[in-house]
C-alpha cells in the first residue's frame, strides 16, 4: 500500500464511456424485435443476418431517444446525422462492421451535474454521445466443443455516453454512473440494469502529477458489471499507477480487465494489438436530418428531468436538499409526490410521509411505487386529518395509514370514524374528563400545586387514556392549565 | 431464323396470336440450350419460367396482363431471386439461396415479365472481361476468341446471343456499358439512386447501379421505368418520380452538345472508334445540333479516384463473407483466425482479394488522408465539373471504350491495363449521373464499337430520347 502522502502528490484523471441499450421494439436498421431472452437466433431476419443484397434503415425512434438524452444533458443536436462503418472481423458481428457514428455525433457536448456525498456538487463535461448497433452474443455452451453464436441481440440500438477526462475520484465516478442511470430511466429510454448488460461501462484511467499539465498514458478497462465494481476498478487502478511511476516504470496504453472477485485488473492486449478499425462514411444509409419540427416535438414531450424537479422541490415547496434528493431519486417516486402536492399544500408532511411510511411499507414488500395501493389523494386526505386537528401523526401513522393500505377505498376520515378515532377537540366534552382525572388523583394534584410541574405529562396520560386516545392535546392542555395553575 | 429481336415484335406475336409465352419461353430455351459453350448462363429456370409463362398467358387471355407481359428476362448472378442461388460468381457464395427478391427484379415480376436464368459475370462485379469468375469465362458471340466485356458479360452475350428479350446488368464502373459496346448492345447506366439496391449484391456502395441491356432503345427504356422508381428498404435510393421514358422517346429539339478532348484524342483510343465517334459528332453539326468540344483536365484523376473508394467499400462490403452464417466455409480450419483466413483466401478470387487489400490499405490509419480523403474530395470536383458541364449541355458525347473487344488473357498479367478499359465508362460513375451506350459501328474485324451519352442526374427521359435519335441518325451502324 501507498502511503497517503504520496498518493496526494497524484492526481487520477477519468473518462466513462457508457453504452446504454435502448428500449425500442425493434433494431437500430432492421424490424426484428428487440425483446430480450428468447430462445437464441429467434429475431433475425435477413438484415441482422447480413444477408448479402441487404441495406439497414435507421429507426427513428432510436433516434429520438439519442436526442432525449443530449437534451437532458444540454448537449447540442446534430442536425445532419451521417453513420460510419467500423470495420472489425468477429463471429458476432454479422456484416463484419458495425454501423454507428464516427465524425459528427448526434449529441455533441453536454454535461452531466453530480453532487458528492460531503453535498457538494461538480459537473462532468460530456465528449458526445452517438448512435450504434449491438452485437450478436458469442456462447460457450458446457459440453461443446463449438463455440455458437446468438445474433438475437445483433443490431439492437446502442448509445454510446462518452464524457471528458473530467472525472477525478472513483466518487466522482460513481456518482456520474448513478445520475446516467437515473436520466435513461426518467427519460424511459434504457431500462438502466448493468448486471443484464442494458448498460454497460468502459474507463479510461489515468493519473499525473497534481499540477500537471499533460495527462498520463490512459489504460482502458473493461468488465465492470456494477458501478461499485466502476469504483474498485479506479482505485485499484489509481494505486497500481502511482506505485509505477514512483518505481519509475512507464506505463503503458493498453486495455485490461476487471476481476471482481480479487478487485484487481489484468491485461487483456496492448494498444499496438489493437484493431485498425478503418471507419469511413456508411455509404448505404443516406444522411438522417433532424428537422426544426421533429426537435420541436421530441422537446415538448420531454418529461421533467430530476434536476428540474429537484430545484422545484427545493425551490417552490421549500423542501431540505436531502428530502429533494430522495424524492427525485426515481421518477415514478417524483411523479408520486408532485401528484400529491397537488393536493395538499403541507409540503414538508407530504414529504415525511413519503420518506418515512410509504418508503418503509414500500421497502418491507420490495414494491415499486407504482404497486402501492394508497392513492395521492388519500395520502393527502390524511395529511389533512392531522392538519385540522382531527387525529394526530401517531394514529394517522399507526392506525389509520395500516387500515388504509388495507381497505384503499375507504377514505381516511372513513377509517377513523370507524374506529372512532376522531380527536375530542370540544372543551365542553372533555372537560368532565379532566375533571375526573384531576379527582382521582388529589395526591398529585397536591404535588403538582407545591412545585412538581412534572406530573402535567402523567396528567396527559391519564386523559388520554381515559378518552381513549381522541382528547386533542392541545385543549386537554389548556384545561388541565387552567384548572391546576389557578 | 432469329425471332422475337425486340419487344414489340413479341408484343405484336402475342396481338396476333402467332405465340404465346409459353412458346417464346421455349424459343429462348432452346438457344440458350444450342449456345451454351458461350458460358452466359449459370443457371437457367426452366420450370419456373415456364410456369411464369403459362399464368401470364392466362393473364393475357383475360386481359389483365401487365406491362412486360412476354418479355424474357436474365439476371445477372448478383441480383437476388428467392430461393434461388445467388453466387456473385464466387465461390465463397457457393450453395447461397436467398430469402427475398431484390426490389428491381420484383417490379419486373410484378409487370409479369419471365425470369428465366441468372447470368454469369464477373465475381462481385469486379473485372472488365469475365474473366474473373468462379462460373469460368464467357464467350463473346460476335468472335468467340474474345471477351464479352465485364463484369456483365453474361448479361450481354445473353442479348446479344438472343438467348433472352433484355437482361439486367449492375453498373459501378462501366460493367453494363462497356460489356454494351463490346458486344453491339444498348446498356443504360442509370443515374445513381435512381433504382433501388435492395438485394443487390454489394460491390461499392455509393456507385453501384443496375442497368439494362438492349437489342433497342425503346426496350430499355420500359425496362427501366418499371424498375426506377422510390422503395422503402433503399434509405439512398431517390423519391422522384419516375417519368415514363418509354412514351418519351420523341426527340425534337436542337441539342447542345459536348465532347471531351482528352477522350477524342486518347492515345489509348483505337482508331476506328475515334472515327466513328468523330461521325456521329458531325453528322448531328449536319443536322443543326450544336457540338463543342470542352477541356476535361481531370480525366487522369478519374480512375485513380474510382478505385480508390470502389476498392475501399468493396474491402467493408466483402468483410461478411466470412464463413460463420452462409456460403462457403474452409473443412481446413483449427481455430477462428484459421477459419477466417483460409475462408477467405480459398473463397475469394485473385482480383476480388486484390480489391480487398487495395481498399484495406486505403482505409488504413497511416494512409486514410492521403488516399481515401483526397479521393473524396476528387470525387467532388469530378462531380462538380461534370454536373456543371451537364447544365451547360444537355449531353456528353465520348467514345464507350478505348478499344473493342480483346482477346482472353490479353490483359490477364496487367491489372492496370484491364482498369484502363473503365477510363471512359467511370466518370459517370464517379459523379453519378446516367450514361447509355449504343452501338456505333463495327471496326475492321467486324467487333461492335460503343458511343457513349451522358446527361445530368435524373435525365434519363431525354438522354433515352436523344439515344434514340442517335440510333436514327447514325449511318455508322
């Protein structure tokens, strides 16, 4: 291990290439499905087969979603989008090359805003992101000599999110891949999941002296399937560096791999056995060219991004940057408590209960929001009962909310009539309670009238045992007050 | 006695009862049967061509018939038929059926034309003489010594030999007119997109075009008004209307003409076509038209510039025939990278492999700008110019070849002489306008001599028209 001296005199510098693989019905440039896990070699028409006379047609609606996602990133949309052939020979690549985009991307620039835990925040500048096709998948089954190709998910449409050398700690990067993943979900274009391969992630890694201005030899790494593991693989990387160059051994461009069982990376081939990829204009596809009108469109039906809800959340309903940061971490949670804003104007109750009752219910069964039985309205019905008075937090939180998630047509109030749980509020009612309570208890009346304020809370206790949890606090207070304190 | 020469004389058998389908289908069979050293066939459909015939004559008798109802037509071995083998005349296709029809030969079926063979040429479009094919060299039926030209050999001979009504070709560099000219035929290089290339084997992309071969204009031109036209699986391929060539045939107007120098006086140019052009160049003087002759400087970048980004997409396009999904296969393989080289080194010919590397070269990091970018932007003033002179005139006017016909294995040892039989044919390739060839002549052995016309992108109507007028005209042939 290096000492943590002289890791301080480096500084790691990180670049992400992310592939998310987009949910559309069919492929990039062909009809057939997209769905995942059939039986192998079940979606392939001529087209992902490469079947010679063949020609691919760009799907618009992959296009789309490369565009929803250079907008969410403030990236600039190319308007005239050409496709570029990489050339490279692998069973799994039917055409042997793959269609995507070289010169001229479909989003240029761009950045992606983090906040790290100690809260403060940094935004990571985007390279592009451009459009391509998966390949097939190669197996090796138990008991084959052969290896056998699956070309299911050949063709499938891919875009590739690369960012600048702009990442400077595995935190860093770990919270860039956590907000990636929450825009593709927002933004319903890639269903998020790293362990299915959906997305999938590349680092280049390198380090150089804090101050410096070039930047060292950058080695790429690849099988990474969690962002934990995006994480272990930059810090194992940062320390293997360092320790190079302090034994003043050159580092050398190469691309390794991840091993997550020992957290330790391994050579896979150096820079000179790569592949010349000889990209050149894809001459069978004519130009895709993004018109005012279509951007327009793709625009409006935009859906709010977690940093335009986060800043209403904080902004308009006055909410901590913590509750903002929960609410906005999925969208269907946001698109919940924006539904129940509309109905209560107790933010900050609206935004406890979210964080605290319905997570936990939510946690407890593994539910998505979406499966959660109480309705926004209900949820505010009942912020509402607490609000005028009618119950308090602990019955609405214990006895109604239980109730609620079990019988979901009743509303609140319904429930807490029921079970009569509806706080006595009139003094004139409550008044022969306290009177009683008092009565029963001269002793400590006695007590409490020569200096023992303390038994107020035994006095409580007693009157709201005795009303069986309805007296409203507030007035058996100020009658327990008035009649002791005079 | 030779029958059925052109369209119309089918049509007009048919009117009158003379024939039927069924008969012509039997008369071309037949020649195609007492020709068959002339190689032009690879594959002759003889069951379902004659069941073609016998629906379309039921078609014919209830006069629901479409517009090629009696044509006979060949295809060349890179124009996919379903379930039909499609070669590319290599053997690294060997055994390969597709799974669709392309879009021209479909347009062609769907106007009830017969289909009744694919043609041999040269493997993957690529040579000037047929001689590069894995379905062995075809005959020239005007000396049977010499080359039918290439790579739609087998597309010609299949006219000229009148084995078939018209045939298609594919054009990337001259392989429908200059196999035209060497072999007395009328072949259309269309404008580039103007025909879709859905289930056309790929050569080079962004200039490979299907043509039509012709005993006459007017054939050529209905062939080619059914098969132009927008389709939904080309993304490249135009949205323009297509005019209907054949009904526009009439030429009347006086035309302003242009002719290269530096192809009328190409010391590579054989004589007796440089006279024969120079004829036809002052026989339409005679008749009013005006003729000028304009400077081409960039004729000696052309074919440089051709093969360079031919070769480059041609070494992506061939990159799938690998061995893994269809076609041939090495027994001789250990492990993937032994699969890969021997498939491909016992699958492809020599000249295809030459292409191979020449455009793998090309695309190579160390040398894409000093190639395959420099070739881009020649390829661009190459269009310009051409494109601008195309406004100032309506045609260019230039000899198909610089010679006719030669004999086999003249240029076998010399791949740079063979390419320069392209030297006349690759300007319209290269810029991607239409270019026709008809015959002008003979030379002093009796070889057909071609006259080539270009006009601008999407004039295929008038430079029809104008051919026509040519043929007319023409007291050469």
């Amino acid at each position: 291990m290096l000492s943590a001296k002289i890791k301080d005199k480096y500084e790691l510098v990180v670049g992400l290439e992310v592939h998310a693989q987009l949910l559309t019905k069919s492929k990039m440039y062909a009809t057939d499905s997209t769905e995942f896990g059939n039986m192998p070699n079940t979606q392939v028409s001529v087209l992902t087969l490469g079947h010679p006379g063949t020609l691919p047609k760009v799907n618009r609606r992959a296009v789309e979603f490369a565009i929803k996602m250079g907008l969410a990133c403030n990236s600039t949309i190319t308007r005239k989008n050409i496709f570029a052939r990489k050339n490279y020979f692998y069973p799994d690549l039917p055409k042997g090359y793959q269609i995507t985009q070289d010169k001229g991307p479909i989003c240029v620039g761009g950045e992606v805003p983090v906040t790290l835990s100690d809260g403060s925040k940094r935004s990571i500048a985007l390279t592009r992101i451009h459009m391509e096709e998966d390949a097939g998948k190669s197996m090796h089954l138990a008991g084959e000599v052969d290896t056998l190709v699956d070309f299911n998910r050949a063709g499938v449409p891919l875009i590739e999110i690369v960012s600048e050398p702009d990442i400077r700690s595995s935190e860093e990067a770990y919270a860039y891949l956590v907000e990636i993943k929450k825009l593709v979900k927002y933004l319903d274009i890639c269903d998020g999941n790293m362990e299915e391969g959906s997305l999938r992630c590349d680092a280049n890694i390198s380090v150089m002296l804090k101050g410096a201005k070039e930047y060292g030899k950058k080695v790429e790494v690849k099988n990474m399937n969690s962002f934990r593991n995006v994480a272990r693989a930059i810090e194992h990387e940062f320390e293997r560096q360092v320790a190079m160059v302090e034994e003043g051994v050159e580092i050398i461009s190469e691309t390794r791999t991840f091993d997550a069982a020992t957290g330790l990376t391994a050579s896979m081939r150096t820079k000179e056995d790569l592949n010349d990829y000889r990209y050149f204009p894809e001459p069978d596809l004519s130009p895709v060219v993004v018109s005012e009108e279509w951007l327009e469109s793709i625009k409006v039906a935009m859906p709010s991004l977690p940093r335009e809800l986060h800043h209403k959340f904080v902004n308009e309903f006055g909410l901590p940057e913590y509750d903002a940061g929960v609410l906005t971490d999925s969208k269907e949670i946001a698109r919940y408590f924006e539904k129940l804003c509309k109905k209560t104007k107790n933010y900050k109750a609206a935004s406890n209960w979210m964080m605290g009752p319905v997570k936990s219910y939510l946690n407890e069964l593994t539910l998505h929001i979406e499966d959660f039985p109480v309705t926004p309205e209900q949820l505010a019905a009942l912020i509402a009962l607490i609000d005028e008075g009618k119950v308090n937090f602990s019955v609405a939180s214990q006895k109604i909310y239980p109730e609620l998630l079990k019988n979901a047509n009743k509303s609140p109030l319904q429930i807490a009539q029921e079970l009569n749980l509806i706080q006595e509020s009139d003094e004139g009612s409550l008044k022969p309670i306290v009177e009683s309570v008092l009565a029963e208890n001269e002793a400590k009346v006695a007590e409490y009238k020569s200096g023992k304020k303390g038994l107020m809370g035994m006095f409580m206790g007693q009157v709201m045992k005795k009303s069986q949890g309805k007296a409203d606090p507030k007035v058996a207070t100020k009658l327990l007050s008035e009649i002791l304190d005079n | 006695m030779e029958k059925f020469l052109s369209f119309d004389d089918i049509k007009k058998s048919l009117e009158n009862r003379e024939t039927d389908c069924k008969a012509i289908v039997n008369y071309y069979l037949q020649n195609i049967q007492t020709k068959a050293h002339l190689n032009a066939f690879v594959e002759v459909y003889k069951d379902s061509a004659l069941e073609q015939a016998s629906k379309v004559d039921e078609k014919i008798s209830s006069g629901k018939a479409g517009k090629l109802a009696g044509m006979v037509i060949g295809i060349k071995d890179v124009l996919v038929y379903q379930d039909h083998e499609s070669n590319a005349s290599s053997k690294i296709l060997k055994g390969f059926k597709s799974q669709f029809t392309s879009t021209a030969v479909q347009r062609l079926i769907d106007e009830d034309a017969i289909i009744i063979g694919r043609l041999n040429c040269d493997e993957f479009g690529m040579g000037s003489s047929n001689e590069n094919s894995a379905h062995g060299k075809v005959l020239n039926a005007a000396d049977e010594e010499r080359v039918p030209g290439g790579s739609s050999g087998g597309s010609a001979v299949a006219v000229q030999a009148n084995l078939c009504t018209v045939s298609l070709g594919t054009d990337t560099g001259g392989s429908v007119r200059q196999p035209a000219a060497f072999t007395g035929l009328v072949g259309i290089k269309p404008t580039y997109s103007r025909v879709s290339r859905w289930g056309l084997i790929a050569y080079a992309s962004s200039f490979d075009t299907i043509g039509v071969f012709s005993r006459n204009v007017p054939d050529n031109a209905l062939v080619m008004e059914v098969m132009a036209g927008p389709d939904n699986f080309d993304s490249t391929v135009s949205r323009k209307a297509v005019p209907h060539y054949s009904e526009l045939l009439h030429f009347d107007k006086r035309a302003k003409v242009a002719y290269l120098t530096e192809t009328i006086e190409s010391p590579a140019l054989q004589e007796e076509i440089k006279s024969n052009t120079v004829a036809v160049l002052d026989k339409l003087k005679e008749e009013g038209h005006q003729v000028e002759e304009v400077h081409f400087p960039l004729l000696k970048y052309v074919l440089p510039t051709y093969y360079i980004l031919t070769t480059a997409e041609a070494s992506s396009n061939l990159s799938r025939f690998d061995g893994v999904k269809y076609g041939y296969r090495t027994p001789n393989a250990h492990n993937l990278e032994s699969m890969y080289k021997k498939t491909r080194s016992e699958g492809f010919g020599e000249e295809v492999k030459r292409r191979i590397m020449l455009g793998t070269f090309v695309l190579s990091a160390s040398y894409y700008d000093a190639y395959f970018t420099k070739a881009q932007r020649v390829r661009r003033l190459i269009k310009e110019f051409t494109e601008d002179l195309l406004t100032k005139y309506d045609y260019i006017i230039m000899p198909t070849t610089p010679t006719t016909a030669f004999k086999f294995g003249e240029h076998s040892n010399d791949p740079v002489a063979m390419y320069l039989e392209d030297l006349f044919t690759v300007q319209a390739s290269v810029s991607g306008v239409p270019s026709i060839s008809i015959p002008n002549g003979k030379d002093k052995k009796g070889l057909p001599i071609g006259l080539q016309v270009m006009a601008n992108s999407f004039k295929e109507a008038e430079l029809y028209a104008f051919a026509k007028y040519l043929t007319d005209i023409n007291s050469n042939s």
